[in-house]
C-alpha cells in the first residue's frame, strides 16, 4: 500500500504551476494576430501579439493591426 502511495506521489506534478505547463504544452499552438499603437500618444508597449479572439476588443481600445 505504501509502495502504491509512492508511485503515484511521483507521478504527481510537483506544483500547480508544473501541471499547467504540462497542460499548455499538450495544447495546439494557436497563431497570433500582431497589433500595433501610436507611439506619439500611447505609453509603451506599442506592438503586441494577441489572441485572434481578443482582437476586436484590442481594436476598440486604439490598436491597429500590424500590416
């Protein structure tokens, strides 16, 4: 029984951290869509990489997309 225990402690990642890596890894790669802002009136940072999901909402706070 105590042998068992060990087995599974070991297989266990070894924080939540660990285990969300795991799990990101095992996800497909998703593509980025690159957005840009005005420098001129735009703290940094002016170029981003954003989720295809989220970029009408990036739109509608000032980015543009990147040609």
């Amino acid at each position: 029984m105590a042998r068992q225990r060990i087995e599974q402690a070991a297989s266990l990642p070894a924080s939540p951290a660990d285990a969300h890596a795991g799990a990101a890894g095992a996800a497909t790669a998703v593509a980025t869509v690159r957005m840009r802002r005005d420098p001129g009136t735009n703290p940094e940072p002016h170029a981003i990489d954003v989720h295809p999901d989220e970029v009408t909402n990036y739109q509608r706070a000032g980015w543009q997309l990147t040609e």
